[in-house]
C-alpha cells in the first residue's frame, strides 16, 4: 500500500495535468524514445524560450486525469515513454517547434495533441504548424488595420493639393 505521502503526490499530477489539458490553448504528446540528454536539453531550451513547458508524465497518471474530465479520447496516444509539451496562451509554437525538431531527430514521434479541449491528431498539428505564431499574426492584424490609414493619408495629400490650386485659381480672379 502506498504511503499518504506517495498517493499526495500521485494526485497533485493528475490535478496539474487535468488543469492544463481543460486550461492550456495547447497540449502536445510526443515520444521522445531515443533522444539523448542533449537533445532533450536543446528541444526543453527550444520550448522554454517559447514560454512552453516540457514534461514526462506517467500515461497510468495522465488517463486517471482525462477520465476525470472526459477527455478518454487521448488514452489510445499514452503508450510507451510519453512527454508532454504544455502551452497557456499560443497554440501555434509548440506544434512548430516540436514539428521542426521531429524533422531534424527522428527519434521524436509526435502521438496527437489537445488544442482548446479537442482532442487532435498529427495532421492537425501539422495545419496548426502551418499557421503563423501568435506574434506573425498580431503583426498582420496590425498591418492590415494601418493599411487604410495609410491609404486615407496618402489620399488626402492630393486632394489637399486640388483644393490649395482650386483656391489660387479662385483669388487668382478675384
């Protein structure tokens, strides 16, 4: 039997991993078998500076956690070694950065993932790799609202430039 000590801690994982699979824009399972200690290092370092966390987590622990909130349809992914790429607020870099990576080792086999509380499959990851970061797409947004405003500026400078020679022309005569 267990000790309390032991079991208090077994659940704490699994409220952690309940919270950030219900809470997190986006979770990622990947097998790492095979990577050695540098190459974890580089793809957590990777990861981090993404502001993503990289965790190992015992499948028996995380299926406790996804029957707890009906999220069964990611027990056929927990087998084997299985770690878990965990995002609050961008879902795009985690499924880049580990994509890129599986690309260049691999040792990294993406299994699927949980985006927004959906469970999805690699090819979903791979159309969410597709799309720009967080920052690419505020940069646009931000392109395409100061677009009219330059638009309108550059359209006002002829205009002003009419109206200034209709009004020479107009005390020309008078």
């Amino acid at each position: 039997m267990p000790n309390a000590k032991v079991l208090e801690e077994k659940q704490a994982i699994v409220s952690e991993v309940k919270e950030r699979l219900q809470n997190y824009v986006c979770s990622i399972v990947a097998d790492y078998r095979g990577l050695n200690v540098a190459e974890v290092t580089r793809l957590r370092r990777q990861l981090s500076e993404a502001g993503v966390e990289f965790k190992v987590l015992k499948n028996r622990l995380v299926k406790r956690a996804t029957a707890e909130i009906d999220m069964t349809g990611l027990d056929e992914y927990l087998v084997g070694p299985t770690a878990f790429a965990f995002s609050k607020d961008d879902p795009v870099a985690p499924a880049k950065i580990l994509l890129k990576f599986a690309k260049e080792n691999e040792n990294l086999k993406l299994k699927a993932g949980v985006v927004e509380g959906k469970v999805v499959t690699v090819d979903q990851l791979k159309e969410l790799a597709d799309l720009p970061s967080r920052e690419g797409l505020l940069s646009m947004l931000l392109s395409v609202l100061q677009s009219p405003m330059q638009k309108l500026t550059n359209l006002q400078s002829p205009i002003r430039n009419l109206a200034y020679a209709l009004k020479a022309v107009a005390d020309q005569k008078s």
